[in-house]
C-alpha cells in the first residue's frame, strides 16, 4: 500500500518543532518500518528554497518550496498545484492529512481515498491571538475556513476525546480514535532531576500563556527559592514575546527563568531528564505533544483544565490538574511535587505507566495501519 502523507515535517532532522511536525515525525518513523507499507511524506514550506527529496525515517520525504504569502486568500492556490503534481506522479492508494490548512485542501484535490488527522480546534485557538484588530479578523477568517473545510472531510484521526466532541454534528464521516505517538526514543530517556527544575514546552504563543506561568514560577519560588523554570518552544513573533522577557525582568527573576527559544532534539531530551516537573498554563489545546513524552520519560505534569489536558493528565496519579488561570492552585501543586519526594516518585512512576500504556509507537503504529487498510478497502464512508 503507497499512502502520501501531508504537512509538516522538520526539514532540519537534528530540530524536530513539536506540534504537528513532531507528530508526523514520530508517526513516520513507526510507519516506516511497516514492509508492507511505501510511504512518502509532502512538506511544503516556506523555508525550502529549492525542491528536494531524502529518504529518512523509512520513508521518501518531498520538500516542497512554498510561497509565504496570500496562501489563505487564494485558498493555497499555488501549492495545491505543486502538490498535486506530486501526487498524480505517486499515485498513492491514500492520502493523509496532518491537520487542516493546505494539508486539507490538497487532499481533498486528490480521487484517492483521504483522511484528516484533526490536530487543533482552530475555531476555538482563533480568538487566542495578539489582540490587534488586524490578527484578530485574520484569526476568525482563518477558524471559519477550517471549520468549512472539516465538513467536507470523509475519514477523521481524532487525537483525543476533546478532539471528537468538538467535531461538527450529524456529520456522515468516519472517526478513528487514535493518540499521538511519542518516540522510541523518548521512551529511552529516563527522568532523573537533582534539584527543582520547573519545564515549560510549548514556546510563547498566545494559547499557551506564558505570562501566566511566569506568575507561577514566582508563586513557587517563594516556597522554594532554589527552584529554576526554562520555557522552550518558538517564539509568538508578535508583543507578547517582549512582553514575556520584559515581565521576567520586571518580578527580578532573570537569575531564574530562561526562555530557550526552539532548540534542538538534544537539548529537549536533556531537559525531560532533568526537570522535577512539567507545566503547562494553557488556555486552549487538543493533545499537547509535551505530555505524552512527559509521561514517556517519567515526568509528573501539572497543567490546567484547558481541551484535552484533563483526560492526558490523571489528576492525582500522573500530575495535577487545575482550572485556566489559576495561579495559586497550580503553584501549590507544583510545590507539593517539588518538596513531597514520595509524592513525586508515585507520580513518576504512574506516569511512565501511563506513557507505555496510551503513547507507545508501535500501538499507535499498528492502530494507524488499521485505519489505513479500513479506509482503503472502502469500508470508511468517502464522498
């Protein structure tokens, strides 16, 4: 079976972004092993200046130029393009979307059978943006033009059960309930802090609130002065990035808080080695990346009651849940982690249970090629 998957990929191997890159990274490397399966990755990005195919992770990988502007208004009109030559070439008995956007819209160009895997409810993440008029029009343009074109998605990968009760109702499409997969070699690492290190994964975009997991750390640094909070992930490229490194300066916390930016493979594996626990202020998520390999390396979470956190995070097992926003709550529970070592040893072990149980590659490997072999047999519905 050839199946083309689409969308993001880290077109530098040694820096894999997270979010939907890291996931089809993960995936890739799963699928790739599977004989039975030719598997083929599209990545149009800007960043590609000059077309280029690898083979990595067991698959062929196709790094398509794309351009960076008006893609929305033109309904991604010269991308589609390109990627649709692509396919008629492969000719692939499936496509694959990794999310909505171009992914979508190329597979929907496609007569082959295809699926969507739902990765974020962009019509609820669409407010959660720089507040100037402009970005927040944008935003609500953006979140309509997603929600139209899940309408019209045949086959849908739902990441968590957030993800499938947002899904639009009395839909004839099929769902396939399926976790995001952690890779193997995150479940190789093993989490062994020396002293109270708090890690931030997610970068400093909007949805993610960062300001407010500074007001946390400076909550917890009161009980426990020794404790330090690195936050890594790509910047926002909007106020809020400055806002964030100018509200660290302001609580005098420079000595204490690092923002790492993006960095590579290396430096985020030694960073779930060596936090005490993982933090997680969002305002809005479907199944964040950060807490399954939380779970797979051994690190308790404490995070808030935003989308799909609750049912990633087991309350009072593998972290602590608390509701958006609430600074006190959380900064008492990561206390709680870092002071109760029993406490903290019981959910690290919980947790890498959890990990093996819900996040193990090779399950969701398998459960994905299921899913392929179901859709492509014609048994899913398919317009």
């Amino acid at each position: 079976m050839r199946v083309a998957m689409i969308g993001a990929y880290p077109v530098d191997a040694r820096v894999v972004p997270g979010g939907v890159a890291a996931v089809a990274h993960y995936l890739v490397k799963g699928l790739g092993q599977s004989p039975d399966l030719d598997l083929h990755v599209v990545c149009c990005d800007p960043a590609v200046r000059q077309d280029f195919t690898e083979s990595r992770d067991g698959a062929t990988i196709h790094f398509l130029s794309c351009p960076d502007r008006l893609n929305h208004l033109t309904n991604w009109f010269v991308a589609r393009r390109r990627i649709a030559r692509l396919l008629n070439r492969l000719q692939p008995d499936l496509v694959h979307a990794q999310g909505l956007g171009l992914a979508t819209a190329a597979a929907a160009d496609t007569q082959q059978p295809w699926a969507v895997t739902l990765h974020g409810v962009i019509w609820k993440e669409s407010g959660l943006t720089h507040a100037s008029p402009a970005r927040w029009l944008r935003g609500r343009f953006f979140a309509r033009q997603a929600y139209r074109q899940l309408l019209g998605v045949p086959n849908i990968f739902v990441i968590s059960d957030y993800a499938a009760a947002m899904l639009p109702p009395d839909r004839p499409y099929r769902t396939f309930r399926i976790n995001n997969p952690v890779g193997e070699e995150i479940f190789r690492l093993r989490n062994r802090p020396t002293s109270p290190h708090i890690l931030v994964v997610g970068g400093l975009r909007h949805r993610k609130d960062p300001l407010t997991a500074i007001q946390v750390f400076e909550r917890v640094v009161t009980a426990v002065p020794e404790a330090t909070m690195d936050l890594l992930g790509p910047d926002s490229n909007t106020p809020l990035d400055q806002a964030v490194a100018d509200d660290v300066a302001s609580r005098g916390l420079d000595d204490k808080v690092r923002l790492l930016g993006l960095v590579p493979d290396k430096k985020l594996w030694e960073e779930y080695e060596r936090a005490a626990v993982l933090l997680l202020t969002s305002k809005e998520e479907t199944a964040p990346v950060a807490l399954g390999e939380a779970c797979a390396v051994g690190l308790p979470a404490v995070g808030t009651d935003a989308g799909g956190i609750p049912t990633m995070i087991h309350d009072g097992e593998t972290g602590f849940v608390r509701p958006v926003g609430d600074t006190a709550g959380l900064a008492e529970r990561i206390v709680a982690i870092l002071t109760d070592a029993p406490l903290r040893d019981r959910l690290a072990a919980r947790a890498r249970e959890v990990g093996h149980q819900e996040y193990a590659l090779d399950r969701i490997t398998e459960q994905t090629l299921a899913a392929y072999r179901t859709i492509v047999a014609g048994d899913a519905i398919t317009y």
